[in-house]
C-alpha cells in the first residue's frame, strides 16, 4: 500500500512536469525575447524600370492605304532582288520610340540656305569634292548647325545637319543651348539661333522611310502599339555626282515645311527651270517629291520609268507624283519624321 503512494506521488511529478514544458513558450535561439510574427510584411515601393525599346520590340503590320504602283517585300529588279529592310527601319523607330516615351522638350536644328548664318569653321576641317568645308563624319559646314563642347570651353566639335531633331531643356533662356541628340548621339551646346523650339506637345508617330540602296520609299504610322505600314512603292534619290547633285544624306529628320510645288533653277544659275509637286522638306535642300516638270511645260507628271532604278536626284527623293501627293497630305509638321537608311 505504502509502495502504491509512491508509485502516484511520482507519476503526478511526471504529469505537472510534462505540463511545464508543454506549456512554456517556444524560446528564440539568438535572445530571451518572445518570437513573434507580424501580421503585415512591409515592402519598400521599387523604382519601375523602363526597358529600351529594340527594332525587334517593334510591331509591324500592313494596312494599306495607298496601292498603285505597289511593291512586295520582295520584288525584282534587271537580274536581282530588292526588298524592303523593315530590319533597319524598325531599328531607326526605335530610337525614335524610345525618345518619345522619356518625353521633351523638343527642337530641330535649322540653317536652311544659311539663313541663320554659315557656322564657323570646325578644326581639322576637310574640303570635300563639292569645294566645301566638312567635318570629320562628313556633314558639310553649308546649311549645318555648330555643335560646341557641352563644357562650355567653346570647343566647336563637329556640325549638325539642318532637320536632325533634339531634346531642348525646360525654360532655357541662354544664347548656348544645351541639347541631347536624337538624331544623333551626345550632348553639345548649339547657339539658339539654329535651334526651332517645337515645345513639349509634338508626336513623332508618323514616318517615311527611304531606302537609298534599294530605292524604294514607305510610309509608317503608330496605332496603339503597332506601326501600320500605309505605302511602299518606287523611289529615285540623291546621286553623288559633283559639283551639283548630291546623295540624299542617311538618318532621322524631322519633316520642317511642306510646299505645293518646289521650284528649282538650272545647276550654277539663278533661272528657274521648273518645279516639283507636292514636296515636304526634311533637310537641307532636300525634299520628298513628286516627279519634276521642267518649262516650258506647266502639267504635273505622274511618273517617270527611272523611278526605282538608280538615284538621280540633287539630294531630293524623288517618287510618282499621287504618292508625293499622299505624303504630302498625311505627313504634318511636328508629327512626321523621314528616315533614311542605306
């Protein structure tokens, strides 16, 4: 009976010291503090980052708005194959797409005709076959920008051609003005008397695309997040044929005046020897076109058999008349861009 007391007393012990444990709170291994969970978790807001767009980012579709004279992709000329690189050009609207989305201030270098005054002499300075002084990428000192160094150390490092469009600073009341390319890469200071100001509300989502290698033109414009390809057919451009014509320069120009007909005179005079139809002026003297008429003869032409072939042109881009028309109608100032690529 004693034996039996024992036996109880000992298993109440077990049970009182099972309770203890059981009941104690689980402990942390770092400290004596209560280990507890919150009920929310906060998280510190991330910064979104803006991917830059690449040509294969961008979405090409057709939708046809202008069908004569209508090419493939591919299409064949004397004993070879042209085509439309839609590579190079999806590339070139990237660079204009990914501007658009960081948003600006925007400019465009002007000097048509030196009509701001000829820019002053860059250093070592070359004399191209057309007897006039280039820089060293080989843009002519004629109807050109000076780009200064952004340092302010008046450094004239290169030139800007007329049409090349930048991104302007807010409320920038200076005679330099600091601009980063668009057109072109790197900032530099630009006496403002070569610079028109477009301000913040111009729309870059319409574009010609000219092709000097295969000679061809297209016209491009951005709905929603695709680009509608509304035109291809047939162009001429600018030949390199001194002391006159010259090749239609490659890049990304803003179009800067439209008119009805652009006359022209006769190489190394004054006179005038015709006019061109529905013409829209993206650099320079250059303009898209339609086919010249030359006096005495008054009519417009619609199109010539030299289209498409070789270029020919004094610097212009050349292509049939009802296109010219098309482009000169849908492609407005502020919102159209000429693209050139080789």
């Amino acid at each position: 009976m004693r034996q039996a007391g024992k036996l109880l007393f000992f298993l109440s012990l077990i049970i009182l010291a099972f309770s203890a444990i059981c009941c104690t709170p689980r402990q942390s291994h770092d400290n004596d503090q209560l280990e507890t969970t919150p009920d929310t978790i906060e998280v510190e807001p991330q910064e979104e980052i803006k991917k830059e767009l690449t040509g294969e980012d961008i979405r090409l579709e057709k939708n046809i708005r202008y069908d004569k004279y209508l090419l493939d992709d591919e299409y064949p000329y004397k004993d070879t194959v042209r085509h439309f690189q839609w590579e190079k050009i999806r590339e070139q609207i990237a660079v204009v797409e990914n501007a658009m989305t960081e948003g600006a201030n925007w400019g465009v270098l002007s000097n048509y005709k030196n009509m701001n005054k000829e820019a002053p002499t860059v250093a070592d300075f070359v004399r191209n076959e057309y007897k006039r002084v280039s820089d060293q990428f080989g843009v002519e000192r004629y109807q050109s920008a000076p780009l200064y160094s952004a340092d302010g150390d008046t450094t004239l490092l290169r030139y800007g051609r007329d049409g090349w469009i930048v991104k302007l600073p807010d409320n920038d009341t200076t005679d330099m003005v600091k601009v980063q390319g668009v057109s072109f890469e790197g900032e530099f200071l630009v006496p403002k008397r070569y610079i028109i100001s477009w301000g913040d509300s111009a729309r870059f989502d319409k574009v010609v695309a000219v092709d000097v290698t295969n000679q061809n033109i297209s016209t491009l414009e951005k709905t929603d997040d695709t680009w509608q390809i509304l035109s291809m057919t047939h162009a001429t451009t600018g030949v390199h044929n001194p002391p006159y014509a010259q090749e239609t320069p490659t890049g990304i120009f803003a179009v800067q005046e439209k008119k009805v007909k652009m006359f022209y005179t006769k190489d190394g005079s004054s006179e005038l020897a015709g006019f061109a139809p529905y013409a829209s002026r993206f650099t320079n003297g250059a303009y898209v076109h339609g086919v010249p008429t030359q006096y005495p003869n008054q009519g417009i032409i619609e199109s010539s058999p030299t289209l498409g072939t070789i270029p020919r042109s004094h610097m212009c881009v050349r292509n049939a008349s009802s296109h010219s028309k098309f482009v000169f109608d849908w492609a407005t100032v502020k919102q159209s861009v000429v693209i050139v690529i080789d």
